[in-house]
C-alpha cells in the first residue's frame, strides 16, 4: 500500500469511526475535522504549511458546502488527497481537481513558508506550482 493509499484508507476510516463512535449518527462537519487533523498528522515536518491548507480545504470545500453535514463528497476526498500528492512531490497525480484559486493560494501558503520549509520540499511544491501555471 502506498502512502497516498494509506492516506485515503485513513480517510474512509475516520468517516465510518464518525458514524459508530456516535450512535450512528454521522456529522459529516465532525468527520472532516479529523480528516484535517490526519493531514496535519500525515505533514508534521511542515506542520504550518499543511495547517494553511487543511484550514483551506475545510472552509473553502466543507463548511462552504450545499450539505456540510454530509462531507466529505468523492470531489473533496480527491482534492484533499491531491493536496497531501502535492506535499509527496507526486507528479504522478491528478491535480486537475484544484481550480485556478486553489493553485493561487498553494502559490501564496508556499511563498509565505518558505523560508520554514525544508529546502528539496519546496523546490518540490514550486516545481509543480510552476508546471501547473499558477506562478
């Protein structure tokens, strides 16, 4: 199992935990929270970074939702797993799940870090930031 399938299988776990540690009652809000607190989990080494864009893919994609209540969709599983193949340097991803505004604030959560980050990880985000066109 790869680390982003691992990732990903963490992410189901969490939402089926949500739903059988509270009486079977899902709160879909509840269940995303933990999904960000994994991605800070999953990113210790740029704890600040992965906070920035966790903190994004909550407001921006869960409590901006139609039915926050039952997030995560398949959409936001696949952007939040996109976000932690962007962390990876996994060029093998699809990133085209993130829009223009996502692309400019991966852009600006880098740029505001960098001088924190470890130096090959952000050659890494700048590389894909740039192939991707948002520089």
């Amino acid at each position: 199992m790869t680390t982003i399938e691992k990732f990903v299988s963490d992410i189901h776990k969490a939402v089926k935990y949500d739903r059988a540690n509270n009486g079977g009652h899902y709160d879909g809000k509840r269940a995303c929270q933990q999904i960000a607190k994994l991605f800070e989990n999953n990113n210790r080494n740029i704890d600040s970074l992965a906070r920035q864009i966790s903190d994004y893919w909550l407001n921006t994609y869960i409590f901006g939702s139609e039915n926050p209540s039952e997030e995560p969709s398949e959409e936001n599983i696949n952007r939040i797993k996109a976000f932690q193949s962007f962390i990876d340097n996994d060029t093998s991803e699809d990133f085209s799940v993130f829009s223009d505004d996502d692309w400019e604030n991966l852009r600006d959560f880098v740029n505001f870090e960098a001088e924190s980050l470890p130096l090959d990880a952000l050659q890494n985000m700048m590389s894909i930031i740039l192939d991707n066109g948002a520089l």
